[in-house]
C-alpha cells in the first residue's frame, strides 16, 4: 500500500470519537484487551460479557465520551449480527437436521464401507470435512468423536492415527471456511467477497488438513497411545430414526450451499456485468442468505421426511437448534462492537499508518494480531473478530482476491495454539482420556500446524495471485 493510498484513506475515514495520539491508542488497545483476556481467563467470565466490558475499557483509556463509546459499540453489534446472525442460524438448523436424521451417520458409514487398514485416516478426513461444513466446531466433534471412538474399537486403530484426522478436519473448516462463525464475521469486517473466499478458503484447506492431519497423525500416534475410553461409546443417534437418509441425498443437501456461492462467484468473475440478467440470477441464488435458506429448505425433504419427521417434529428440531448458538451469537455480535469501538477509536487509522512506517505486509499482520489474542484468549472466534476489526481498514486498498485472503490469514492465526484457556483443549482431552500434556502433545501441536501451514499457503498465494 503506498504512502499516497494511506493518505487517501485517512481523508476519506470518519471523525473518530477521541483525538488520542498514537500513543494513547496503542496503551488503550493493550488495555482493552487485556481486560477482555483477563476477565475470561481469571474470572471465568462469559466471553460475551467481557468482550463489552472490553470495549468500553477500550474507550476509557482512549480518551472518548462513553456515550460515543456506547454508541460505537451498539452500532457494530447490530450490523455484526445482522451480516452473519442469519446465516449461524440457518447454519445451526441444518446442523441440526443433519444430525437427528442420522444423515451424518449415513455419510460415515457410507464412508467408512469402502475404506480401510492405511486408508482409514484419510476417510476420516474427507468424513470430517465434509460433515463439518455446516457444523460449528463444538457441534462436529460431539458427533464424530463417537464414531471415531468406535472405528478406533472395532478397527483395532490407534486412536490418535484416527481421531486427530477427524480433528483436523473439523478445525480447519471451523477456521477458514465459511458459512462457520469466525470466517463470516471477518469477511464482513472486512468487505470481502464471500465467495472468492470460499473458493480460496477450500484451496488453502486441502494441503492444510492433509498435513496437519493424517501426516501429523503418524508421529502424534507414537507420541501419544491411550485406549479407547470406554464410558464415551455411546448408542448410534439414527438408531432413533424410522429410515436413514441416502448417501446422495445428505452430501448434495451439505453442498449445496457451497455449490451454490461457488457458482455466484464463477459467474461474477466469467460475466463481470452487474446488469447482465445471468449474473443478476446468481447474485440472488448464490447469496449466502439465500444459498444457506435453500439448504434448510430442501434438508427438510431430503433429511427430515426419510427419517420420517413429522411437521412437529421439524419444528422442534429448529428450536432445539437455535437455542445453543445464542452464545455463538452474542459473542460474534460483541466482537462486532469492540471492533467498530476500535474503528472508530482512530485505532484502525493507526494499525494503518504502523503497517505502512514498518512496512508489515497486512496478511502477515492479521495472522500475527489473531495469534496473539487467540494464545491471550483461548478463543478463535474471539481472535478472528478482533484481529478483523484491527487489521479491516487494511483491505480498503486491496483487490478482491487479496481481501479474501486477509480473511484467510486471520482464520489460520485464529487456531494457533489451543491450551488450557480454550474449551476445545478440554472437550479433546476428555473425550480421548488423555492427561494434560498428551493432549498438548497431540491436539495444541496440531492446531499449530494447521495455524502455520495455513499462513504459510496464505502468504505464498498472495505472490501468485
């Protein structure tokens, strides 16, 4: 970015609410953080509650008017979820379908039929991959860890051979591709184009989970070799269903919002015509709202009328769904706030002005933020939320690719390092019965080879592209 763009920009940026120096800001940037860091490490607070906290320490040490502050922060929350609040609930619906219906389990063991002895981590990889998709993170794993437990019992496997590359799986869909939480919220902070960065998301997930998961899985196998805990094998969830859906049925029901966004973003790149009628067609179909909607809607007869779902029984699947991600959502809308509170702090102007006196190539500072607060916090959506708000006046001057990959780079920094302030270290640990230091050894080494190899690709694709 040259020196005449930043200029540019910073006359073209809102009056921001305080006139701190840079000085002022940087310290009320630490603070700020620190405070959220703080209130979720040593006093257990909910995330959603210090992120708000945070944000009004933020303006505090930066001089400005708390009423401003407010003001920022309610603004930022309510566009946060009104770009992405949709689409975590569609999100959640369908997880949800796919789940009850005993779709998943049709997948895997589709899957897992034709798989077997040096193929088996690479099946559950692709099953991981694929399965997590429409799934948060937490969701995927409470679904898969138990089939993994018991291909790992009746395969006689090495539960690490197979349980880290289902890990793996799901972690580098949770951090890099969307429609998963994180990626949203910073292709929205940063204006992105949802589906070049789906398409690059896909492209940098492939070598990632190849790596960090049934390659790593040899060594962490060695390192690490603990027996199928016995008291987490529990029934089959499509037992409860009169019919499982087909094979066929659930994979073009989980794809078809991917196919769809794809497809949008193919097209604006052929036709480039915003009033060309075909493009206009695929603008509206490939939407994420849309493409999302679409999903829910067929799911309900692919997923829910094989498994003989009643209307009721729908309706209950769509409550039970959109219950547990109101934390989700609270948490994605409060980084929006404490990101617009830095926006309009100035602290983006001055991440600007850093950036272009030290001569850090953006992608590698957004990596570098969300490391920073993901190994402070414990939490990848918190650090990609946070790092998206620093790092998004940045993207103001790149072309549409390199924006995605902004994206990208702060997702993969989002993953670096899960330890014992991160809910995942512990879901992992127990439900592999592991010790602490083994589920160091194994799960955090392989969160940071996803984060590592992630960035790597990331930066190495910005020079080609």
């Amino acid at each position: 970015m040259t020196r005449l763009s930043v200029e540019m920009l910073a006359a073209e940026a809102p009056e921001p609410i305080t006139s701190a120096g840079h000085a002022q800001l940087g310290i009320a940037v630490l603070a700020g953080i620190a405070v959220i860091v703080l209130l979720i490490t040593k006093f257990k607070l909910h995330a959603f509650l210090a992120l708000t906290i945070g944000s009004l320490a933020l303006g505090a040490f930066a001089g400005a008017p708390l009423d401003k502050v407010i003001t920022s922060f309610s603004a930022g929350l309510g566009s946060t979820v009104a770009g992405v609040g949709v689409l975590i609930a569609l999100g959640a619906v369908l997880g949800k379908l796919l789940a009850d219906s005993g779709g998943a389990d049709q997948v895997v063991d589709t899957i897992l039929a034709k798989a077997g002895g040096r193929s088996m981590p690479w099946a559950m990889v692709l099953i991981a991959s694929v399965i997590g998709l429409p799934l948060f993170f937490e969701v995927g794993m409470v679904l898969l860890i138990p089939v993994v437990l018991m291909v790992a019992k009746r395969g006689n496997y090495s539960l690490m051979r197979i349980g880290i590359p289902a890990l793996a799986g799901l972690s580098v869909m949770h951090g890099l591709v969307p429609p998963h939480p994180g990626p949203l919220v910073a292709i929205d902070a940063v204006k992105a184009d949802l589906g070049v960065t789906l398409a690059l998301g896909v492209l940098v997930a492939i070598p990632t989970v190849v790596i960090s998961g049934p390659l790593f899985a040899r060594y962490a196998a060695r390192w690490v070799d603990v027996p199928v805990p016995e008291r987490m094998l529990p029934p089959r969830a499509s037992e409860e269903v009169e019919r499982r859906p087909s094979f066929g049925a659930t994979l073009t029901t989980v794809l078809l919002p991917v196919v769809l966004m794809l497809a949008k973003a193919l097209v604006d790149i052929v036709i480039d015509d915003p009033e060309n009628s075909v493009q206009r067609v695929f603008d509206v179909i490939g939407s994420p709202l849309i493409a999302m909607l679409a999903a829910v809607l067929v799911g309900i007869f692919t997923l829910g009328r094989p498994a003989g779902f009643t209307k009721g029984r729908l309706t209950e699947v769509t409550e039970k769904s959109l219950a547990p991600i109101a934390g989700i959502l609270l948490i994605v809308g409060a980084g929006g706030g404490f990101k617009q509170t830095l926006i309009d702090s100035g602290v983006g102007q001055m991440i600007l002005n850093i950036s272009e006196d030290w001569s850090i190539p953006a992608l590698l500072l957004g990596w570098l933020i969300a490391v920073a607060i993901r190994l402070a916090t414990g939490s990848a959506t918190v650090a990609t939320v946070s790092a998206a708000g620093l790092v998004a006046p940045l993207a103001a001057d790149m072309s549409t690719t390199h924006a995605a990959l902004l994206v990208l780079a702060i997702g993969g920094g989002s993953l670096f390092f899960s330890h014992v302030n991160d809910a995942g270290f512990w879901l992992v640990k127990e439900y592999f019965g592991m010790s602490v230091g083994q589920t160091v050894k194994t799960w955090s080494v392989m969160e940071t080879i996803i984060s590592v190899v992630a960035g790597g690709m990331v930066l190495l694709l910005s020079l080609v592209i």
